[in-house]
C-alpha cells in the first residue's frame, strides 16, 4: 500500500501539476477559464483551505476544489491520475473535504457531474450522493 497525504494547495507551485491532472482526467473535467491561474488565486484567497492535494509516492496523486459561500458547499475537480486510480484517494479527498466543509457549517452540499461519466456517478451514489434530476442547472458567463 502506498502513502498518501492530503494537504492544501500551495500556489503558484501546485498549478502546473493539477493543470495537467485536470487536462488528463477525461471528458468529466471540463477545463474553463474559471481554472487560469489568476481565477484560481481569487478562488484560493477566499478558501484555500478547501482546495486539497493528494501526494503519493512525491506525485500529486490528485485534487479536490471545494467551495463554501457561507449557505451551500459546491465540489469541483475531484481527480486522481490514472496510475493512483482505484486506491482510494477520491474517498480521501472527499472525506476531508467534507470534514472540512462540515466545520465551516456547511450543511448542503452540491457537485456537477457530466452525464456520460458513469464512474463518477457511482462513486458519488455510493457516498450517499443524490442525483436531483428535478432541477435544471444554468450557467452563464459573466465577461
């Protein structure tokens, strides 16, 4: 069994790993501009403590980017590289973001998942995940 260690995000030196994650993570990560460095540091003043790392074997093994606005707690990039895949550090990283979100008093969470992304919609299901298919989601940008 390999170590794991979840820690937070240290920028501007944890981006060009987490951007290649991200970038090789498949179709369930969509890169926007929400993700250039300049959006991540605005992100990350206003909650690094919920922006997580998983390190393994001196690698980042994967990420979670979570969100609290003070009302409802979002999930964004959940990612693990391929070589670290099916270890269990997705459920790391969710429990501590979780834990973490839980102590702010966060009491609703959400996350999007794209539609063909089957493993991600089991792994979500199986941690008590609800899909609300009774709502529509919109996005719209800003600039």
């Amino acid at each position: 069994m390999i170590e794991i260690r979840i820690r937070e995000f240290h920028y501007p030196d944890d981006y060009p790993a987490a951007w290649l994650l991200w970038e090789n993570a498949g179709s369930g990560i969509q890169l926007r501009r929400s993700d250039d460095p300049e959006e991540i540091l605005k992100k990350l003043q206003r909650d690094p403590d919920l922006f997580l790392v998983a390190e393994a074997e001196e690698k980042m093994a994967g990420t979670v980017l979570g969100g609290f606005d003070g009302r409802r707690g979002m999930v964004y990039h959940l990612a693990v590289a391929e070589p670290f895949s099916g270890q269990g550090i997705g459920e790391l990283l969710m429990d501590e973001l979780e834990r973490r979100l839980k102590a702010k008093g966060c009491i609703r969470c959400y996350l999007l998942v794209t539609i063909e992304n089957e493993s991600a919609i089991h792994f979500y299901k199986k941690r008590g995940w609800v899909n609300m298919n009774h709502i529509y989601t919109y996005g719209k940008d800003l600039e």
